[in-house]
C-alpha cells in the first residue's frame, strides 16, 4: 500500500500500518501534545540515521526518545533515581523530557555520543496506542527541517515532506510547545530547555516529596543541540521591547540595523528586505498556555502573508516566569531585537 492510499484507513488501520512502516526501518509523523515528531524505531540504526537526513539534523544534535511507560523508561537509563521517578510519576504522561545517564544498549547515533538520554512519555492516545502496538521505544525530533518552525498539525508535516512521509493524524497539538527538557545529575538539576511546565512546578513537586536537590543552571557544554536560533519562519522576526514605537519607528529602526540581519541563519535563508514598509504584528493570547498553543500556527500565518519583516511587541506580562517557554522559543526565532 502507497501513503496516500493509507490516509484512507481507519485510524486503527493506520496505526498498523504507522507500525508496519517503522519495523521497516522507515520514519513516520507523530502526533505528541506538544509538537508533531518524525519517529523511528530506536533499534534500527540505519532508521534512526533516516531521521536526520530527512530532517537535515547534523548528527551532534541529540534525540529524545518517546516511551508508552515508565517500565519501558527504566531500561534506558542506567538507573532509576529518586528524583527522576518522583518527576516522571508527576509529570508523565506530558510536556517533560528527562535527561540521566543513559543504559550502554542506548546508541551513540541517538545521544550525539553524550552518555546521557533524553525520555519522554507523550501525552497523546494515538501516539501511545502506536507505542503499545511497536513495543520499542521511538526517537523522535519535531518533524520540521532543522531550524525551521515545529508543527503543530499533520498537515504542517505533510507540507514540509509530502510524499515522502506518512504521518498519523492526531489532531492540533494542545500544548504547542517543545516539552521541557530537565537534567538529572545525581542531586543536580538543571532545566535544559523551558516549556510550559515551569521550572516553580518541578521544585514545588520534589519539595513536597521532601527529596533534597539543587536547581542550577546548566553547563554550557552539556546540550550541543541547543543553538541559539532555531524555529524561524523565512521572513525576519523582529522583537520590540518597547511599547510605545509606532509602527513607522520600528520600519526606521529595522531599516538603520538590516546589516544585522543575517541571510543565513542554521541553513535557514531568510528573505532579507530591502525595505521595510509591510510590517505584520505576531499576536498571541495574555494566557501564556494558549500563546503557547498558538505560537508557531500565528507564525506561519503571518510568514505567508509575505510581509517585509514580522514584529512581535515584547509587553511587561511576557517577562512572567509563565512565559518563559514561549518568550524562549520568540528569541531564538526572531533576526533582530530593538
Ligand atoms: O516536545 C518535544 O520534546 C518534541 C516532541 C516531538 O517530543 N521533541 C523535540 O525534539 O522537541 P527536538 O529534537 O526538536 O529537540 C530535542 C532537543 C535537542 O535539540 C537537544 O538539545 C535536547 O533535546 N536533548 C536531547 N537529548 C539530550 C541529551 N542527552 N542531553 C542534552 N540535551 C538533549
Ligand atoms: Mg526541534
């Protein structure tokens, strides 16, 4: 059976067929509650290495690996400590990805050779039903080109890849966001990337299980993956911190600084303007979790309008530690900030 004709299953037709793809050794689009992921098979090398030459992904940016349970979690880390039960039974399934030291079976290909890995228990019934129905874990990165903006929907993934991949339709991701990444290092934690579970929630929960730990920052050499742009649409987004600039100030402000703006940015070409007259305004909700949901679909959107430059205004409410997840992914999209 060809892809296109699998769309015309039934859903429990096409997780066999998802399935039957990945024993393969092929990749395939897989809906999460956060961003939809391009899966393989962790046991097969040469699948795992098709994700990132469909992805264009260099090889030193690390994968997380997606489990249906917290069993299935256990045989990948070397071992199981207080802290990282407390958090996956807390927090899984959703929005957290736990870093520990990882079991010898786990390959080099998948952690860019860290001896760490990355878990995550997706929560989202169609990704687990597939999950169950493969019984390996799945690596996964966010199915979009490296660099470029996460989708949010099948059809996002299907825009990118066409053809070439078949993906499993679970609907609009509900949280929106890529999860939040946590380290786990003996009694040393740090949060690698921030999400919509905050940083507050995970000290408020292991508190309460009176587990001792330090919260720091994280050691610059630990996530070889975490670039500083990413997510960017190919037109420039610009941040503004300043309210009060009408829209004529920010044309003439980006206008003196367009040698800033790189062509370029992680294989990402950028439409660089010459001038700034069409300015498109990114809104998103004053309630951090649906800005999160709407982020990357109100970026495409405004992208395809084709306007000079793409201007988000950075308001007071954004500095909350709510919007840390969302304002994090903002600043690694945008060209420029005034
Ligand atoms: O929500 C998510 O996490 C989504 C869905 C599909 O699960 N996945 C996702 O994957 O965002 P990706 O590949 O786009 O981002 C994963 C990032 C890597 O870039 C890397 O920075 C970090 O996770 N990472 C993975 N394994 C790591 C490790 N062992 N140590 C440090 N960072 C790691
Ligand atoms: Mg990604």
């Amino acid at each position: 059976m060809n892809i296109k004709n699998a769309y015309q299953l039934s859903q429990s037709a096409q997780i066999e067929f998802a399935s039957k793809l990945l024993d393969q050794g092929e990749v395939i689009g897989l809906p999460t509650e956060t961003v939809y992921g391009l899966a393989a098979r962790i046991d097969l090398s040469s699948a795992v290495e098709k994700i990132f030459s469909t992805k264009r992904r260099p090889f030193f940016d690390p994968l997380i690996v997606h489990v249906h349970s917290v069993e299935q979690a256990i045989t990948l880390f070397a071992s199981w400590s207080p802290l990282v039960n407390c958090l996956a039974h807390a927090f899984w399934p959703g929005p957290l990805t736990l870093v520990s030291e990882k079991q010898k079976s786990v390959s080099d290909l998948i952690t860019s050779g860290l001896q760490t890995v990355g878990v995550r228990l997706p929560q989202h019934s169609l990704a687990l039903e597939l999950l169950r129905h493969v019984g390996v874990p799945l690596a996964a990165p966010s199915a979009n080109l490296f660099g470029q903006i996460s989708p949010t929907s099948a059809q996002n993934v299907k825009d990118v890849f066409q053809d070439q991949v078949f993906v499993l339709d679970g609907g609009d991701c509900q949280v929106g966001i890529e999860s939040t990444i946590v380290h786990v290092d003996g009694q040393r934690l740090s949060i690698l990337r921030p999400g919509v579970l905050s940083s507050a929630r995970i000290e408020a929960c292991l508190k309460s299980a009176n587990l001792h730990f330090e919260l720091s920052a994280p050691q610059a050499a630990i996530a070889p993956g975490q670039m500083k742009h990413h997510y960017m649409p190919h037109v420039p987004l610009i941040l503004s911190s300043n309210p009060e600039l009408k829209p004529s100030e920010i044309a003439s402000q980006v206008m003196m600084q367009l040698s800033d703006i790189p062509d370029e940015v992680d294989h990402v070409r950028l439409v660089k303007p010459t001038k700034v007259e069409k300015i498109e305004f990114l809104t998103l909700s004053e309630d951090s979790l649906i800005a999160a949901r709407q982020l990357y679909a109100n970026l495409r959107a405004a992208a395809n309008k084709q306007p000079d430059i793409i201007c988000f205004v950075v308001q007071p409410i954004h500095l909350q530690p709510e919007w840390l997840g969302v304002l994090d992914r903002l600043k690694k999209a945008s060209s420029l900030s005034l």
